[in-house]
C-alpha cells in the first residue's frame, strides 16, 4: 500500500512539476540585440506570437502586426516575432540583418526575438508548448509555415490558432483580439 502511495506521489509530483515546466512565459529568451528577456514581462497582456521571415510571399504581414501592435498596445496587446529560418529559407540573415529589414521596411517596434526553430528536435520550447496538444488542442501539431500566429490570452492560455494566409488585420483576426482585450486575467480561464 505504502509503496503504492509513493509511487503515486512521484507520477502526481511529474506531472505538476511537468505543468509548471510547459508554463508560456516561464522562460527566458534572446531579442535580436542579443539582450535577454524574461517571458514572464508578457503576463497579464493578450500575446500575438507570430514565427516570421524576411523572404517571403507573407512578409508583407508585418505591414498589419505593427499597425495591430500600434493600435491595441496601450490596452494590453503586444506582438511577439520568432523569426525562423525553417522554411524555403526565408529567412537567411543575422540578427542585425534581420532588425534592420524590419525596421527599415515596416517600422517593426514589437519585440523580435532571434531566430529559432519552431518544429522538430531542435524547436524552441516556447513553440514545443505552442503547437501541443495540451496547449491548444483544436489545432495542435507542426507550424506549416511562416507567419503562422498564435493568439494568448492574458492567462497565457492559446485560445486561437491562425494560419499563414489569415491576414492579421482579418475581422476574424481583429475580433478575437478585442475579445480578449475585453477580458481581465481571471476572465479568460472562466470559460
């Protein structure tokens, strides 16, 4: 019996710490300047995470992410960018490369982070997290391709998934961000 307990302890002792692991903005990450930030400055806000790149047919996204990052930022939005080279290899350059093309050509001002991948062995935790099933089970699996955006609610709960050709100034987009900007924290896990 005893034994029993204890090795019930240790699964149910795996599985929160496990949990508490997959949280969103439990970690830290690099911006493009190589500064690091730590996720948890992103709680409390509705989170708009997008895996971008330079070199692609949907690049011209970044035009609507600033203007949304514009708009609703001072209601608690923010955009976040991963830029990623995984895909047609749109997306070949440094860092600096990087910030300038966006600087220079969309006036990016929302945070960019440096490039990492977001499938396979090597991906970034906070996109093992993004694309599981425990996290948004809807529309769990791979990111096809770039500028693929997830919505999170201020608990840093994914509550929408968007695929690369859902323009993100698209009334499904824009609805579902002001839906949650509706929200206060506690709001968005009552459902």
């Amino acid at each position: 019996m005893l034994r029993s307990l204890v090795a019930a302890c240790f699964v149910l002792c795996g599985a929160v710490a496990s949990a508490e692991d997959s949280e969103l903005f439990d970690r830290e990450m690099d911006l493009l300047n190589g500064q690091t930030v730590d996720l948890s400055r992103f709680e409390g806000r509705v989170v708009m995470i997008v895996n971008v790149a330079s070199r692609c047919g949907a690049t011209p996204q970044y035009e609507p992410l600033q203007a949304l990052y514009e708009k609703y930022k001072d209601q608690g939005f923010v955009v976040v960018g991963f830029p990623c080279n995984q895909f047609g290899r749109q997306e070949p350059g440094t860092a600096k490369q990087i910030q300038e093309f966006c600087s220079a050509n969309y006036d990016v001002t929302f945070p960019l982070f440096a490039k990492i991948d977001v499938n396979g062995a090597d991906a970034a935790d906070i996109y093992k997290h993004l694309t599981s099933e425990e996290a948004y089970p809807a529309d769990a699996g791979k990111v096809k391709w770039n500028f693929e955006k997830f919505l999170i609610s201020r608990d840093g709960e994914v509550v929408e998934r968007f695929r690369t050709r859902v323009q993100p100034d698209s009334e499904k987009v824009v609805k579902a961000i002001e839906r949650e900007l509706a929200k206060k924290a506690s709001d968005s896990s009552a459902e």
